[in-house]
C-alpha cells in the first residue's frame, strides 16, 4: 500500500528534473497538501490546495501571480506524458481516448489538447495529439476521514448513500474510506470506472478499500453495476460520480435487486441536486435513504449537512 509521501513522489516521479525540484522544495506543512499539479504549455507550473491553484517557483514558494514562477515548456509535457504511459503510448489507447490515466499510487494524470475524432460519423474520440495542459491528482487515502459518516448513516444496519460536493471536496477520499470500512465488515463491489478507488495495477489493488471488496476495474458505471448485482450479489455497491441516464438505469435496477448503494456526484448542495435531471429522479424515487454534502476549502472533506432523506 502507498502512504501520501510515496503517492506525492510517485507524481513528482513524472516530472522532468527542473519541474520535479521546484515541486520538491516546497515546505512540507504546505506539499503534503497540494491536490493537482499542473502543467499548461508555454505557461506556469502550479499546484493546487484547499482548491486554490498557486504559482510554484523555482524555490518553491507559492504565490498568486506568475511572476518568477517556473516556466513549462513542451518538452516537459512531453515527457510526463511518455512516462504516464509507460513508454507504450499504444497499449493505452482507451485511456488515452478518455483523457486520462491512473498511474501507479493511484494519481490520475488527465490532460487535454485537440481531439483525433473517429471519421465514422459516431464522433467517438479516438486519440489527442498537441496535448496543452496536464493535470496530475494527488490520491488520497486518510484513514478514519469516513468515521462521522460511517457511524450516523450504518449504526442501524445498511443504507443507501448520496455524497454532494463540488470538485475537489473530497468525495473520492471520503468514498475510498467509506469503501474500506464498510467492505470490512460485508460484501461490496465497487465501480470503479476511472480506477481512483482501487488503483488497481495488474489485478492487485494498491489502496485498503476492505478484505471482503470486489473491484470492478475500468468498466463503465452501467456494465459494472449491472454485472456486479448478477454475478457478485454485493450486500452494498459503491460508485463514484454518477450522473448519466444510464447511470440511473442501473442504480434503480441494482437498488430493485435489493442492494443499497453508495455514490457520489457533483452538486454543491442537496439544492442544487434537485435541479439535476438525473439526480433529481433518483432522489424523487427515494433511492438513497441519506444525502450527506461536502465542504470546500477549509472545510474540504468534513460533512456540513447530512439529510435523512428516505425515512
């Protein structure tokens, strides 16, 4: 398993030598908490903490303006890119079609740039080239960080959950715990379609997601839901950012099949959600029995309300 130091290293790992010692001397009450690293081409290295993006110099100093911050140049992006792929950019064309890759650790390197598009008529992006911007997000495992959640919402048996908050509020984290405690102590099968919960390389998870947790690897939401409730009969399913028509299918199909679930999605608060079409059917529907809403910035990760919805 990898501790926060090793996933930190494990993304500075990717940078060229001038990129990774800028990162390296930041003071470590401030690196021990930076989210993303990210990269834009001809622009400026940056970090981002407490969803705040910070200029980094070359001594590490973060600030709010580019001034003397570390320029990124193509060659730097190129080889972050070449690294995040192994050297083997052509094993991963699923990964890169999608726009991004979860590395060893359980970073996620996502980047953008133009988009090589299928000529087919269907529109199905097939590759990028000339990639612009590079987007490394630090994994998080903080063990206990569920503790509050995991005590109100299961202290009575199993529950259907919803977890709302905008990006970077810590819902992965706050799930990826979540997922340990509770697969601790019953079956569960997680989704886990961009591969942030597990991390998984090569069959082997490499976070504590629980010893009675079954992964469903890289699957689409829809697929690995479906599949799951038929061939793993999971007391409780776990996926993270539903919000497709197709997403809702396969929650009320699993939920029909007598599972409870556990999911996130981006809405900053439960009034937000109601306005999502989606959403807003399952939670009509009654699918989740409590909605808990994550903070941002100081309160990144803590519960700031949490609904008994289904009672």
């Amino acid at each position: 398993m990898f501790n926060q130091i090793t996933k930190i290293n494990s993304a500075v790992g990717l940078l060229t030598p001038r990129l990774a010692t800028a990162i390296e001397k930041i003071p470590e009450i401030e690196s021990e908490r930076i989210q993303d690293i990210r990269l834009r081409q001809g622009r400026y290295l940056s970090v981002t903490i407490f969803d705040k993006e910070y200029f980094v110099t070359e001594d590490g100093v973060l600030q709010n303006n580019p001034n003397k911050a570390v320029k990124v140049f193509k060659e730097d992006q190129e080889l972050v890119f070449k690294k995040a792929f192994q050297n083997s950019i052509h094993s991963f064309s699923r990964e890169i079609s999608q726009g991004y890759i979860t590395i060893i650790g359980g970073n996620r390197v996502g980047f953008c740039g133009t988009a090589v598009v299928n000529t087919s008529g269907e529109n199905e992006i097939n590759s990028i080239k000339n990639v612009s911007s590079i987007n490394i997000r630090i994994a998080r495992e903080i063990y206990g960080c569920a503790n509050e959640l995991f005590k109100s919402v299961y202290s009575d048996g199993d529950k259907s959950l919803l977890i709302l908050g905008p990006p970077c509020s810590g819902k992965t984290t706050i799930l990826r715990d979540l997922c340990r405690q509770l697969g601790n102590v019953k079956s569960v099968c997680v989704v886990d379609e961009r591969n942030e919960i597990s991390a998984t390389i090569d069959g082997l998870v490499q976070n504590k997601i629980g010893n009675m947790t079954d992964i469903f690897c890289s699957y689409s939401k829809y697929n690995g839901i479906m599949t799951a409730v038929k061939v793993m009969s999971p007391k409780i399913l776990i996926c993270d950012e539903i919000g497709s028509k197709d997403d809702s299918k396969a929650l009320e199909y699993a939920v029909n099949s007598g599972v409870k679930l556990v999911a996130t999605a981006h809405s900053p608060d439960f009034e937000d959600a109601k306005k999502r079409i989606t959403i807003s059917k399952l939670i009509k529907d009654k699918v989740f029995d409590y909605i808990a809403v994550l903070g941002t910035g100081a309160m990144c990760g803590k519960i700031i309300n949490l609904i008994k919805y289904n009672s």
